[in-house]
C-alpha cells in the first residue's frame, strides 16, 4: 500500500494521489491510504463507509463546515503517471480532482484546531450513476456526518468561488408516423419528417440569463441525441430527439419540467433523467463569510456538481478548487501547481490555521 | 427431395413450392426439384448455374420472351407451412412469389409448342443483396440466356400489367457542429440543431408525376434514418440524415443525384446506393402485343423490381404475377387462387397454348 506523507507539500501529495490509480469503482487502495493517514491524526475522529472516508474535528465550535473532494477519477486514458512540466502537474485526476484532495489532507493533517468545525469528506464514485455516489450513500447511510452550515468542494473552479449550479434535465421528444413502403410513400406519414418542427422550436429558444445573487445564469436547451429508422426503403414510423435542459437555479425541476411540456406542446414527452440546481446562497452568512475570506471574487457554476446534493439538504455550498473545469475529463487533463497553493493558503487562512 | 407435380393445377403446385422452405441462400432444395421437373420435359432445353434454373424452347419462332421469377423468400416469420381458406392460399411465398413460380412451371409443362419462343428462368436470391441476384449473376455469365424481345417478370402486381419501375437512390446529407459540454453550449454549435433545415426542405419537397407511355409516375423524398449524438452531456458535432429518392423512370442515376446535390445545397451529400429505374417501354411492339393480350389495363410500377436489369439490356419488360404487391414481406402474406387461375389462363392464352 502506498503510504501517503501527509508532511510533503501539496502538490508533491497530489503527485502521490494520482500516481494511486483510482478510476470509478476502483478506489479501494487510495481510500486504504487515506483512511490510514487520516487515523494518524490524534485531533480527527475518522469514519469509513465503503470507499468513503470522513473524518471530523470535534472541538465544540458553533459553527461546522464540510469540505469534501471525491476520490475517483474518469477512466484511463494513457494519462498516467502525473508528470511535472514548467509549474503545471499533467495526469489523469490532477485537475478533477486529486489537487484539491491533497489541499484537504494538507488541511486536516495541518490544522489541528481550526477556528470552526470541520468535516472533511473524501468520497468514492462521483463520475458514474449517482446511486453509487459517495455523498448520496452517506447522506442515507450516516445523515449526520452531513450536518454543516457551510460546504465546499474542491471540485475544479480556478480556484475561484464558483457558486450554486444549475439543474439538468433530460427528455425524449417523440414524433409519430404512420410506416410506409419508400416507393409509395404517400400512404404513410415520416416521423423523422415531422422532427423538423421540434428542431426549429429548439433554434428559436431563447435562453433566460436570470440574476440570481448577483451571478448571471445562462440556460441552454439543445438535442443531445436524434434517432429514427426502421429500414432503407420504409417511411419511420417514429423519431426521438433526446434533449438536455440545463436551467438556471431560480427554477425547480417540476418548473423545468412544465416548461418542457409547454415548449413541446403537441409531443410525447418524457423525462429520463434530472437533477436540481443550487442557488448560490451567497446571502448566508457562512457563504458571505467564506467569499470574502478569500478575496471576495465568485463566479456562476454553470455545469452540474455535488453542490446540489448539499443545497437540497439545507447546506449552502460552493465549489473552490485548483484546475481549469474546462480540462475535466480530458485527455490532456493538468493543474497549475500555483492553483494547489492557493487553494491550500486560503483555505488555512480562513479556518485560522499558521500560514 | 420433393418431387413437384406439373400435372397439378397451379395452386397445388403453388402450395409445393411454399412447402419447400427457400430463404434466401436455402434454395438448393427448391432449386433441385425445378431442375429435375423441367429436366423430364423433352421440349426444353435446361441449363442450371448454381440455384438459378432456366428451360428454353428452341422453335426457331421469330420472336423470344422471357418469363421470370424468383426462388427465395424473405426470412421465416412463423409462416409456414401453407393454409388454405377461404379460396386464399396462405404463407411465407404464396404472393412473393411462388403462385408465380407455378404458372411458369404450369406453362412449361403444357404449352410444349408456344407461337414465341420463352425462356423460363427461376432465379435464386432475389431478396438480398444485388451481388447474389441470380438475373444478375446470369446476365455476367450467359448473357446469351437473357436476350429476349420482352420479358415478363411475375412480381406479384394484383394480375394487373404493371409496366416500367422507379429507380432508387439513397444519400447520406451530412450537417457539422462543434462539441462542446451542454452546460456550456454557447461555445459550440449543435450538428442536430443544424438538421432543422435539411427536415424542412424535405418538408416542402413537391413530388412530380411525369407521364410517361401513359402511365403516372409519382416520385418519392424521404428520410429514410437519422442518427447525431455523442453523449447526454455533449453538443454533437455531426447528425447524418439518409435520404431515399425514389425517382421516376424519365429521369437518370446522374439526373437523380444531380437533383439531390442541388436540393440539399450547402450540406455534405454522399451517395450510398443507387438503382435506376426502368421506362415502360409500352410503345414497343412486344409490349404493346401483350398488354393487349391481357386485356389492355396497365398501371405504373412504384417499387424497384428486376424489370429494370432487363430494361438495362434494352429488353422491355414488365410486372405480371399474382398477388397483392403490398403483402410481399409481410408476416400474414397470402395470394388469391383466383390470381393465380388469372395469370395462368391469360399468360396460356397469350402463348398460343390450349385453354
């Protein structure tokens, strides 16, 4: 087992957290080294469900906040081991997201009696089906180690506040038709045909740019997916444009919904899958607070994270971590190491750790 | 090995044929039993390559027309072995096309001297690709076996004249985009957003009905399959939409793709297959002579059949079977014994044979 040196600067432990293999559904050895080093650690009482790993202070401060990065990354992609070049780590999950699980062991290991409560949580299978997601099987498992005023993940932002995120919903528009031998085509009606209309409804869309805390949302409403055919010489008797709704946060999933509904009107529509935004919530106090410690810039969260799981159980959350989003899940994925450094300063700074 | 029965009426000979199971690639069986049948008829001259069988008079008439059908069917469907009710014949053939098979083996047996020379010809693998065909196969190595002044080809067509065909032509209209994640859309461009134009023109396509040797051809334009996607989180960056042209027998291959580049101007179009059609060709003599034998109706073909290999070698040639075109291929086929009577009697009649 590769043991973690929870000594070593930041990046030299991201370059440590990389080098453990960790694709989906493969954590077990990076959570192992984790849940060891962390129960090194006298001030955390330490919590393991499958490849999860919290560990808490208990000092007794009024305030309790939870800072959780999750330990799998996407599958390989000839992208390992990490590699140091001018300042950057190159490397399958340096960017999403062992950097900012690093700036969270350098944290808990360095901090012994920060100014709040911390729940540091390190969590398994984030990048697949959200039933085997570490946050939502804790949140079931063990609700209380969710408990907190305040969350942040260290999930990629530039290390910028990036607040609240926006919901998502898929659905299946479906047109029907009536089959038809090709050579008398009269005799039938083309539901690939009839799609047009459902095309031409989503280039006329015309996106909502809400401001909600003073962050500008920007929707977006696109085919993910089109099919129809049955065979070569056949009129289609049906199409499915599959399509994804990203919607800003002032909207619930029933309100993205019903709008679905209404700007297909006349189509089958079903809902395959959804997810609910976040509002910022940068008017709570322990947001504000967060904000302005570390120098008051925040951006809109367009793409979707774990923000949401904490904002529907009542837990304002933003996301604050090393790395360019934009890089996720790419072949060419990397971290500027400066990003690591200060994410880690600021962090310490505002939990009142020596800097 | 089955042994058919030429002294039977049509419709029990029908009724053999369907019995011996003849899917496409399977027809050595059936193959077998015509050979041998036509082999024992002294007034004919056999020649069989590979499950294609063709019996010729050599009369020295001034005049030869070729009557052809084919041997296989489409795939097994929980349609055999026949049924008769209700003056019907039921099962996977009876309509495409073994009632047909039966006159022109019923003819061969019992019009030993016919007032034209005919060349018989059951052909194998009608139903699949062009490659197998056996006209096809034929007309590469006898092409001798296929010179005729007219040919008659006995695809089912209601026992109705139905003259000439229309050619085919399938395209591939390419639209291209950007990728780019759904959460962020406006930095890329949707391929099947970009499709709603290639729809709409198909939408507003006008069909023309060209007159041709009286007959009203009616054209054809239809997507046939569409397909774009990438992931439910992704813009694609492509969406292929196949189109089927089914093009009146007045105009070209090269006249059809022509229309389909200008028609879909501004896309990528590719051409994926492509059969021509096959002009009436009623103004000619041997044509003319029949339809009048026949009784004079005629009414244009829509559908691609192997009238249009003949009309290729400058033989004229037209549909005259048995049965409801539209339930070729279908699970519950099934031809009227009267049709079959129909086509025997006129085809007989037409010959110079004893009715």
């Amino acid at each position: 087992m590769t043991t973690l040196d929870l000594s070593a600067d930041a990046v030299t432990l991201t370059e440590q957290l990389v080098n453990i293999e960790s694709v989906s559904g493969n954590e077990r050895a990076i959570a192992d080294a984790v849940e060891v080093a962390l129960r090194a650690l006298p001030h955390l009482t330490v919590t393991r469900r499958g490849d999860t790993v919290v560990a808490r202070t208990e000092l007794g401060r009024g305030e309790r906040v939870v800072i959780a990065g999750h330990l799998d990354t996407v599958p390989l992609n000839d992208n390992l081991p990490a590699r140091r070049e001018d300042g950057v780590l190159h490397g399958l999950g340096t960017c999403d997201m062992k950097g900012g699980d690093a700036v969270i062991l350098r944290l808990a290991a360095t901090v012994p009696e920060p100014n709040r409560d911390v729940t540091y949580i390190l969590y398994e299978a984030e990048e697949i089906e959200a039933e085997f997601n570490g946050l939502n099987l804790l949140a079931q498992s063990d609700p209380g180690l969710m408990v907190a005023d305040f969350a942040i993940l260290m999930e990629p932002s530039g290390a910028i506040v990036e607040a609240g995120c926006q919901g998502t919903m898929r659905v299946d528009v479906t047109t029907v038709g009536e089959r038809a031998h090709s050579a008398r085509s009269w005799k039938g009606v083309n539901a690939i045909h009839g799609a047009a209309d459902v095309l031409t409804r989503l280039n006329a869309f015309e996106e909502r740019r809400p401001l909600i805390d003073g962050l500008e949302y920007r929707e977006g409403l696109n085919a993910v997916f089109i099919a129809g055919g049955v065979a070569g010489n056949v009129l289609p008797d049906e199409c499915v444009v599959s399509v994804n709704y990203r919607f800003a946060p002032d909207r619930s999933e029933a309100e993205a919904e019903q709008f679905l509904r209404e700007f297909f009107d006349g189509y089958e529509v079903t809902v395959r899958d959804s997810a609910p935004g976040a509002v910022p919530g940068l008017g709570l106090p322990a947001a504000k607070a967060f904000v302005e410690a570390v120098g008051g810039e925040v951006r809109p969260k367009f793409g979707w994270t774990d923000v949401a799981r904490f904002s529907a159980l009542g837990v304002p959350a933003v996301n604050f971590g090393p790395g360019d989003p934009m890089l996720a899940h790419k072949q060419e994925e990397h971290v500027p190491m400066a990003h690591i450094e200060t994410c880690e300063r600021e962090l310490r700074r505002w939990l009142g750790g020596e800097s």
